[in-house]
C-alpha cells in the first residue's frame, strides 16, 4: 500500500461519524424527504419496495440537496465523506420509502465503478453530473440468454475507427425509461472464450438506434427491454480495459450488493407492523394481536433478523472504508436482507389476516396499502441483482474457499 493511500484511508476512518452524528444524519435525510416525496412522486405509491420505482423530480431534488455520492471526492462533486454515511442515507431514503432504482444505479454500481476503473476525465465528465441530479444510469447487463451467466451476454461491440458500432438486446433493465445514460456491458472480441472478451462502455440513452420497451411487473414497479441496433458509441466511452469487462462487471455487481436500502425498507415495514398488532381491537375482538405469545415470539425474531441484516450492511461499509471489501460480505448482506423481507412479508399477512391484502386507493387499506406491497414486491428480491443461488455460490467459493 502506498503512503498515499494509506494516508487516505487513515483520514477516513477518522471522519467516520459518532452514533450522534449518525443519528442527526439519517433524521435529515428522513425530514428531507418528507418535504421532497410528496411533491416529486407520482403513480408509485402501489409499490412495496419503492427502491424499484423512479422519479427524476426526486433525484434532481436529492442532488441539489446534496444527498448522492457524499463519499466521493469533492473535485467530483461529492462531500468527501464515508461510504458509512451513504449507508447511513440509504437506509434512511428506504424507510422513507423513496424511488431509488436510478439513485443506487447511478452510485453504487456505475459511479463506484467509474471510481475503481475511469479514467480522470471520464471521472471529470459523469460523477458531478451524477452528484448534481443531472445524470440517471441504467445497467445494461442481463439479456434474454444471458442473466445470471452474466458470461454468455451476445451483444456485440465492434470497433470502427474511433467508434464501437453495438448492436443486441438488453432485458430486465431498471431505470431504462427515465435513464440518461446506461453501464452497457459488450462482446469486443467474438473469437475470444466466454469470460474474456467482453467490454464495459457510457453509452448516451438519446444515441440513435436505442429504443426501450417498458413493462410493469407484479411489485409495481417498471422493468425494461432495450435495443440495440447499430448503436455507435465514441471509443473514449470505454470503461476501463477492452476485453476485461467481466472482472471489472462482478466488482460493480458486488457494489450493488450493498443493500441498505432493502434494510430501511425492511425496518418500515416491521414497524409498522408492530404498530398495527399494538392497536387496540387488532385481533378483531376488540383486544390487541401484540398480547399473543406467538405473536410476540415472531416479532422478536424479526427484529433480531432485522438487526443482522444492519450488521452486515454497516460491516460491509467499514470495511470500504477501510480499503477492504470481499465478494462473500457483499453476497452475505444482498442474501440475508432478500430472505429476511420475505419472510417479514409473509409473517405479516400470516398475522394480520384478511385485511392485509386492501391495497392502496381502498378505504380499507391498512398504511396506504403498504402490507400487500410489501408481499407482491419481496419474490423479486431474491432475484434481482443475482438470486439467492448465485449468492450462496459466491459466499461458499470466495468465502468459504469451497470448491466450485
């Protein structure tokens, strides 16, 4: 390790901030959006897990107000703060309940990478950009034959001169409808053996030959399909080394991991919970479901479950800031937070009863719907962003040091 760097990581830690501090932030970022939500979203109050939804009022909002890339560096337009305190905001912008499917794509997975893998200039061109509301990435990873075997993807890049002409099919791509921009992962190198070959590109949303196609999903929210034909993207928009894409792709996919959000989002929903079994006459007879032992033995091991999953997210964010960071920990925390909001969803129908299932716009909805949002949208988050088998993989291979 350089002194640099060292010298660098040593400043961090010490910036780290106090319970107090972290306390005082996350109620900023909950009052901030108390006053921003209302205003800046529309037709998203069906989901369960808004993290799906978008909102490029919000965003824009989130950026004036200083909230995205707070641990890059200023000359960047970040704060030059911790990845704890982005984690810290995460988890305060799911409990609010907040879109946030282009914010975590747009920092977590590309504006981390660019970090790791840009060059100056392109870090100069997309990340204050980004920091300021002006600029929403989508993934392009996932296509019809080739989503979890991330190494099969067909669309090609071919150089032409000082362009890549691209042409292929991106599917489940969130945030496509509303992104300026797309992390678009490409063949370089038709000849070359599956993991080799491939290439990360910036590709402008607005470049012609890109058409997207939206479908709604059973959460609520919105995934994509896009396009891509004959799509001339500038050589200067490669990303790090041509035909290394692969490695560079499972780092930002570990980045994505990170899922404090999906921890904020978790917390709402168990609390809201123990404020409904509290009420009065919530077992339907005029007594309180909070007052039955199974009840409350549920409960205590949600929120036990709840509190791992917090434990993992703050570790992984140490540890960033450290200089460290393993595949396994990111696997452990995108597994553990996916099972633990399904299983809140289902404990919560299973103890709530028939009124669970009201939706939002129903007189009989109990918090605007959100149990039964909760319960459509958390079969996906054992899926998104790599399953729970994949998961597993990884935390036995690069964590454990099994064999594959």
């Amino acid at each position: 390790m350089t002194k640099a760097r060292r010298e660098e990581l040593e400043r961090r830690m010490r910036i780290i901030p106090t319970e107090a501090e972290a306390a005082d932030l996350r109620s900023r970022v909950l009052d901030f959006c108390h006053e921003a939500i209302p205003r800046t979203v529309r037709g998203l109050e069906r989901q369960g897990t808004m993290s799906d939804g978008d909102s490029p009022a919000f965003f824009k909002a989130l950026g004036i107000a200083g909230w995205i890339g707070r641990h890059w560096p200023r000359e960047y337009g970040g704060r030059e703060g911790t990845h704890l305190e982005t984690a810290i905001i995460d988890e305060a912008l799911g409990y609010a309940r907040a879109p946030l499917s282009a914010y975590l794509l747009s920092v977590k997975v590309f504006g981390n990478s660019l970090m790791l893998f840009g060059t100056p200039g392109q870090k100069r061109k997309y990340l204050p950009l980004i920091a300021a509301g002006d600029a929403m990435f989508c993934q392009g990873f996932s296509e019809p034959m080739a989503g979890s075997d991330f190494g099969s993807l067909r669309t090609t890049a071919l150089r032409a001169g000082d362009e890549y002409i691209v042409n292929g099919h991106k599917i489940w791509t969130s945030s496509a409808e509303v992104a300026t921009h797309m992390y678009l992962a490409a063949r370089t190198d038709p000849k070359a053996v599956k993991h080799r070959g491939i290439s990360l590109f910036v590709l402008d949303m607005k470049t012609p030959g890109v058409t997207v196609n939206s479908f709604r999903t059973l959460g609520g929210g919105v995934l994509n399909e896009v396009f891509l034909s004959d799509v001339r993207i500038p050589a200067e928009n490669l990303l790090g080394e041509e035909n290394r894409g692969f490695h560079q792709a499972m780092r930002s996919l570990d980045l994505e991991r990170s899922c404090m959000d999906r921890v904020g989002a978790a917390r709402l929903s168990l609390d809201r919970l123990v404020e409904y079994v509290s009420s009065d006459g919530s077992d339907g007879a005029g007594k309180r479901l909070s007052d039955v032992k199974m009840v409350q033995e549920k409960i205590g091991e949600l929120r036990t479950k709840l509190q791992v999953a917090r434990t993992f997210g703050y570790m992984i964010a140490r540890n960033l800031d450290a200089g460290k960071g393993l595949s396994a920990e990111f696997s452990f925390g995108k597994l553990y937070v996916g099972l633990l909001t399904q299983a809140l969803a289902d404990a919560t129908v299973d103890i709530v009863g028939t009124v669970a299932q009201f939706e939002h716009g129903s007189d009989l909805a109990i918090f605007d719907g959100l149990f039964p949002a909760v319960f459509r949208a958390s079969p996906a988050l054992t899926l998104a962003g790599g399953s729970s088998e994949i998961q597993r993989g990884v935390i036995a291979a690069r964590g454990l040091g099994l064999p594959k």
